[in-house]
C-alpha cells in the first residue's frame, strides 16, 4: 500500500483520470438518451433536464425548469404524481415506478412510464421517464378490438393455415349452435354446405394465392341440421399464415331474394299464359266459325244426296274430323278461360261417383283406382262437363305416368280453409282469396317429375309423351282459372305425382267434413304429439285428439317434434307427417325410436298406405292414416293401438 506521496500520485492521477471517464460516458449518456432523465427539487421544479425532454414535449429547457413541473401534467394525474414523489420522499422509499401524461407544446399529450429515486437527505429526485404514448395506443386499440370481437352481431373467426378456428366471437356459436369448443380447432370445412365446400376451398385458395382480401358466400350447416346463409369478408396474412374474417348472417335476405325471383318468375308465367290464351281464344274463335261451315254443309250434303251415293261415307268423315277438330277447339278455348260454361251447383263427391267406371275403363288393367271421397261437402259452382274433363285428363295422365307397371291412383276429396301462406305456392294465386275451398286431389305411384318439368307442364304444346298436342294439361289450367280455382303440384322423380284442384265453396257447409259423432263412447287419454308442417292439419287434429279425450301436443317439423318428445317422456303415441323440411318423418321416426324403442308411432301422408309402409317395414310402425282423414278414422287407428 503505498504511504509517500511519491507513491500516492499515480494512483489519485489514475482514480482521477476514472472518474473522469465515467463522467464523460454519464454525460454522453445524458445526453443521448432516447429516454427523459431529470433533477427535481422538493419544491416542485425541475433543476437538471436532458435533451430528449425539449425533443418529446417540443419546449425548450428553460421553458420547463421556470415553471413548476407539475403545470406540465395532466389535471387528471397531478394529485397521483404529487403523493407518489412527497410520500416516497416522506418515507425515505429509495425508488418507485408510476405513470402519468405530461403536455407538449402543441396541446398533445404524452404517456410516460417513470422510475424515480429519491434522496430525501438533499430534497431531490433523480427519475427517467420513458414515452409509451404509441404502447398505451396500442394497448387501447386492442381493448377497443377485443369489445368489438366481444359484442359484435356479425361473426368474427380467424384460422390457422389449415383451416382449423383458432378463435370464434360469441356470436358464432349463437348462430351456428355450436359451442365455442366444438368449433375452435376443428376445420372450417367441416360445418360448410357440401354444396358449397369446393367453391369455398377454390376462394381460399386464389385469395391465398394473390394475398388480397376475399368476399364470398356460402351456406353453413348449424347444430340442428338447418343451415344459414353467410355473406363473408376475408384477409389472409402471409406473414402469420392465418386467415382473418369476418361474416354476416343473410339467410333472410336469400329467403326474400328467393321469394322474389319466384313471384317474378310466376308473373312472367302468368303474362306469357295470358298473352298465350288472348291467341289461343282468338283462334278457336275463328276456327269455330270455320267449323261451323264445314259441319253445317257437309249435314245439307248428307240431306240432299242420294242415299246410294258412293260419297256418302267421305261426308260422314268430314263430320267426324270436323267433331275431332271442334273437340280441340274446346281445349283452346278452356285453356284461354273462356270455354262456354253450363254452371250450376255440383257435389263434386257425386260426380266422381258417376264417372268412376269411365275412369276405370280408361286407365291401364294394372292400375287400381281409389275413390276416397268425404261426405257433406259444401256444393261448388261449377260446369260438370268442364270438371268431367279436368278429371278425365288428369286420371289418364296418371295412368301413362305409370306405364306398364302395377301401380294406385287415388282420388280424394275434402274441404280445407287456405289462408295467404297456404295459396302462395299455388299456380294461379293471383287469381284467388283466402277462403273455403273444397279440393280434388288426384295422386298417382308414377314415375314423377323434376323440378324443371313441373314448372312446364301447364305451357301449350309441352308434353312428355312421344306423341300429342300438349294441350291437355293446358286445358286443365284453363277450365281451373274459369272457375276461380288453383292448383298445386306436389312431384318428385320415382315418386309419383299429386295434383290437387281448390274451388271455391258456394256457400258454407252443412257440417264441418270430416267431424260426426259417435254411437260409442270410447275416450283416449294421455299426451299425444302431432307433427306437421301443414297448419290447418295441426289445427283440425288438435280439435279432433281433444274430441277423443287426449292431451295434444303439436309440433311444426321433426327437429321440434324430437325435442318437444326429450321434454314430455310420458307422450302415449306421436302422429308423425312422413314429408317435412329439414328433417322428414322417416328420419324424425328414427330418432324417436333412439330416444324410447317402445313409442308408438302413426305414419301420416297424403301416398297410399302401400307406399309409405314398405319403407318401414320391420322397423317398428305402429300405424298409418291417410290424409285426409275423418275423426272415425284417426278414432279407429288409434283404438287398434292403445
């Protein structure tokens, strides 16, 4: 250890020369230091400030120590800036850390994040101040996404590069069903539309492909089998490889765009009809005058000329076409709506009872023909030939749509009140009000049409067969629209066909159609569930389950009637309606099945009972009941069963 002063030189030389080097580097570090460094005194003023203050606040230093520091900061967070350096002073706390806003020159404000120490021996703080203005901002818009993923009404998602949620927001699973859990980590692919699947992997991957966003639709599938209509907006980020998007549920603008285009299209049907029988009216107009020549001079020949004429037989031959040609003039003009009407008041019932062995004899031998017609029908005003001939066309027209084979053409009969909903999906709705109708439904087991066929199958000169005028069916829409009627056409290929006739009643019924009373008096007791789509069948069958003396419960579709059934275990018997939307009575029967194999279940539809049953054969049908029915009849299925 040196002791002379000789020996103590280097070394203060050496210390000094330290302790200068580390004030050089202090001060270049004060100087430089992207971070706001300061003195302040007990007093409240600044003493020592580094440049970077006058670059972030935009003052200059003397502009800042003058004044009282705490002029700088925001009214907001004074106090708190306040107690934090007084207190710690106060209690000797050697650091402490907090944060407040300090004003610029223009008026803007800055973030800091403090750390200062105290000295209160000499009533001073030594603190630097960092600025985290843009990490608050940043904060604060996050904050502002996350409410708005939270909250919003549209559907926010984003996926990894396989396609798998990573993310969904609340209303996802609202619209969807799903929970969060079945979603987040499963394909996006999965819960889209098998429709819809490889145009949405098409847009995925062009849009990945060129990097911008993307805009789409598509159907997805929610939890209970229906599915929704989603108008989409997409980005993909390259640089994280995941897709972000964004989706709005449009399901009841497509049902109104859907309405749209087929009132459209039913109007555009209804004007080329009309323009079609102003021409087809005019012709047979002509023609009949025409025909009214022919006729008339060939009768005068037939009068005046030798009955030993050779050309006796040519004149009979010109009377028959000339009886051929007027017959098709007929069609014209009922196909036009202005067909000469005999009308008067008609039990439709009876007329069929009338026709039924022409129709018979007109039919293929291995066809059988089911008359099921409901007493105490209200009368309709209406010329029998006219109905002859609607009736007449149809039957044979089912009889060659099922050719060859075996196969049951019914005839039924009934009476039903149509509201607006009902009368919307008729042909010829324009041309009728809510009201009483009795119908003339004539089914078929045939081979049935698509969709594409059904829409012509009322044009003039369109038919299937490989001969024929295409008139018939024509003709048939023409006597419906004289007599202020409608038609609806129920037909899937392989499926047969269904042509159902409304007319309007003459007056009101004598008594409701299909309710009498009973000699007995057997009572049912329990719950039992009806399901269908149809709201007049759900109305009259409830009247008629109470008249037996059950509990009933109704339900719209098989997706309701399978939970309605999960909430009453003790239901004794479900009358389920084979055809549904979203999930049909076969698929619905299944279920229920599942849920309790003992249930007892009465198939209902408007197909024969041979048709229906054959797919559930060995399954465990209960019953069938053909629409219409009669309260003796739901009564004796029932009773068979119970």
């Amino acid at each position: 250890m040196p002791t002379t002063t000789t020996e103590i030189e280097p070394t203060i030389r050496r210390d000094r020369k330290m302790a200068d080097y580390a004030l050089e580097q202090f001060y270049l570090f004060f100087e430089n230091s992207s971070d706001l460094l300061c003195i302040a005194d007990i007093s409240g003023y600044f003493k020592v400030l580094s440049p970077s203050w006058e670059k972030t606040l935009g003052y200059n230093n003397e502009e800042l120590l003058r004044r009282p520091y705490v002029d700088f900061i925001h009214p907001e967070d004074k106090d708190k800036t306040l107690n934090v350096v007084q207190n710690n002073l106060k209690l000797g706390i050697p650091v402490s850390h907090f944060e407040n806003r300090f004003c610029c020159k223009d008026g803007t404000y800055k973030c800091f994040s403090w750390a200062a120490n105290s000295f209160p021996e000499n009533n001073v703080v030594y603190a630097i101040a960092r600025d985290i203005t843009d990490r608050k901002q940043i904060e604060h818009e996050r904050e502002q996404y996350y409410i708005f993923f939270k909250t919003s009404r549209d559907m926010m998602c984003f996926t990894d590069p396989n396609g798998a949620f990573i993310n969904v927001n609340p209303v996802c699973t609202e619209i969807l069903g799903f929970s969060e859990a079945e979603l987040v980590s499963k394909p996006f692919i999965d819960f889209i539309h098998p429709d819809d699947k490889q145009k949405t992997l098409d847009e995925m991957a062009r849009q990945q492909t060129i990097g911008s966003s993307l805009a789409f639709e598509n159907r997805y599938i929610c939890k209970d089998g229906s599915f929704r209509w989603l108008s989409w907006g997409a980005v993909y980020n390259r640089d994280e490889k995941r897709t972000y998007a964004i989706a709005r549920d449009i399901t009841e603008i497509k049902k109104l765009e859907e309405e749209k285009n087929l009132l459209e299209q039913q109007l555009q049907h209804v004007q080329k009809l009309e323009s079609l029988g102003v021409l087809a009216g005019g012709i047979a107009h002509d023609f009949n005058n025409i025909l009214t020549s022919i006729v008339g001079n060939a009768d005068l020949a037939l009068m005046k000329i030798n009955p030993e004429s050779p050309i006796i037989q040519n004149l009979h031959n010109i009377e028959q076409a000339a009886s051929r040609a007027a017959d098709l003039a007929k069609q014209m003009l009922a196909y036009s709506g202005k067909g000469k009407f005999i009308v008067k008041k008609l039990d439709l019932g009876l007329l069929l009872e009338e026709m039924l062995h022409m129709l018979e004899v007109s039919i293929s031998k291995k066809v059988v023909l089911r008359l099921n017609t409901s007493p105490n029908l209200p009368s309709i005003e209406a010329d029998p030939s006219q109905m002859n001939q609607v009736i007449m066309n149809l039957v044979i027209n089912a009889s060659e749509a099922i050719g060859d084979k075996s196969g049951v053409i019914s005839i039924t009969t009934g009476c039903m009140d149509c509201d607006e909903n009902y009368l919307k999906g008729t042909w010829l709705a324009e041309n009728i009000t809510n009201g009483l109708y009795v119908y003339l439904e004539i089914a078929d087991t045939g081979c049935g049409m698509d969709k594409e066929t059904v829409a012509k199958i009322f044009d003039p000169f369109f038919t299937t067969k490989f001969t024929g005028r295409g008139l018939g069916m024509s003709a048939v829409m023409g006597i419906v629209r004289g007599h202020k009627g409608a038609i609806k056409v129920y037909s899937e290929p392989s499926k047969g066909t269904t042509f159902k006739i409304l007319l309007p009643t003459s007056g009101k019924p004598a008594e409701i159609f299909n309710v009498e009373s009973f000699e007995d008096d057997w009572k049912g007791k329990g719950k039992v569930l009806l399901v269908d789509d149809e709201e007049t069948v759900r109305g009259i069958g409830n009247e008629m389950l109470k008249e037996l003396g059950f509990v009933a419960i109704t339900a719209i579709d098989g997706l309701e009637a399978i939970e309605v059934f999960k909430q009453n275990p003790d239901i004794a018997l479900v009358i389920l309606d084979l055809t549904m939307p979203h999930i049909d009575g076969e698929q619905c029967f299944r279920e229920l099945k599942r849920l309790n194999p003992d249930v007892k279940v009465i198939m209902s539809s408007g197909y024969n009972e041979q048709d229906v049953t054959q797919k559930f054969v060995g399954k465990g049908l209960t019953g069938f009941i053909q629409k219409p029915y009669k309260l003796s009849a739901l009564k004796e299925v029932i009773q068979k069963i119970m």
